[in-house]
C-alpha cells in the first residue's frame, strides 16, 4: 500500500508547484483567518488555477458558517472539505463535496464513535490537540493512539517531519500523513528542501519500513 501525503497550509502557487512535483497527492488551503497560514479568495483561486487534475485541492476549516464555505466554493475548485472544529453530521454534509473530519487528540476523545457521528465522512485525520490552537502547531501525540478500525481511512497530523515521519506511520498503521509546520521556512512558506525530504521518507518507508524483510532475510 502507499501512503498518501497531504501537504498543507501552502500559500503561494510556486510552493503547491514544488509539493505537486515531490508527490503530494493532496494540497490543504486553510480558510480560518487566526490562522497564519490563512489565505483569502484571491490567493486560492489564484493558486487553484495552478494545481493539475488528479491532485486534490483540500479546503480547511474551522466551525465556519454556510455563508462562509459557499463563498469559497463559489471561487476554488475544491475537490475536498476538511472541518477541523465541532462540527456535526449535518454542517458537514450540508455543501454536497466530500470532507475530511479533524479530531484533536484531547485524552477525553473516544475514537470509536467517529463513525456514528460521520458515518459519511471520506476520513479521519487525527492531529494533536492543543488549547490554544487549532493545529499547525508542529507538536505531536501519541500516534499509537491512531492505530484503530475506523469507518473511513486515518490521516496522521501533527509534529511531523522528514526525521520522525517513518516512525510516524510505524506506530500508527495510518493511511496517509498530513504535514505543514515540518516542511516550512515560516508560516506559510514552505521550503521545497523539506518538502522533497518529508515525500522521499514517506516513500521510502513505503517500500522498507512497511516491509521490513524487504532487502534482507524473512
């Protein structure tokens, strides 16, 4: 199986260009404006254009109102949502376009009734929880908490990194891994140095770490 690498928080068309080339499947925008990796309609439909088919093109949110994601949609050609707040069943389906469902790993979250809250989501990305920010906050939990059946596919966020993202999907049988902080030269900018490592680690795992006799004795 390969894992699939979302790269998020990209701002500028040249940074999603180089994220495209190393192998991002995924290209997450954030449309939350404490964020500072948010970017207004203007940066994403101009970075949209840029972004080829068979990539998909990640809307984040945080518990945003109807008006708010139409708006968005109405500009940038978003093949996926992602709610990253307290967002139900119903805000979520409410636009018609698959989504993602962000979970913060507080120690009180009971990954098990994910599926009857979203039985329809696409996945479950699970990121570390933090009090005072809602992710891009380059720290990680405890990924073994990860490793769980769930109704939809594990997306891993949080802390990740070129160095630690093998030992990442190790612990945490996850399907696909959701870097942004660990691939930037500030908020916002991502550097295509890191980049390029982090995809490179992903894939190189891909074909030892998940198969550890490859290359030596069963």
């Amino acid at each position: 199986m390969r894992t699939r690498v979302k790269i998020c928080g990209l701002s500028r068309a040249e940074d999603a260009a180089v994220a495209i080339a190393c192998g991002a499947d995924a290209l997450g925008l954030i449309f939350f404006p404490p964020s500072p990796r948010a970017v207004d309609l203007n940066q994403a439909a101009s970075l949209a254009a840029s972004v080829p088919a068979l990539v998909d093109l990640v809307g984040v949110f945080v518990d945003p109102t109807e008006a708010e994601v139409a708006a968005v949609l109405d500009r940038v050609p978003l093949t996926l949502l992602q709610f990253h707040g307290d967002e139900t069943r119903e805000q979520c389906e409410a636009y018609g376009t698959p989504y993602i469902k962000a979970v913060r790993m507080r120690d009180e979250v009971q990954l098990e009734t994910l599926g009857d809250q979203h039985p329809n989501a696409r996945a479950f990305l699970l990121d570390t929880y933090h009090p005072k920010a809602v992710g891009g906050t380059g720290a990680a939990f405890d990924w073994t908490r990860a490793r769980i059946e769930l109704s939809a596919p594990v997306i891993l966020a949080g802390g990740l990194e070129a160095q630690n993202v093998g030992e990442a999907l190790t612990q945490s049988g996850a399907w696909a891994v959701d870097v942004s902080t660990g691939v930037e030269s500030e908020p916002g900018r991502k550097c295509a140095v890191k980049m390029l490592e982090f995809c490179k680690a992903v894939r190189a795992w891909d074909t030892q770490g998940a198969n550890p006799t490859v290359g030596g004795e069963a």
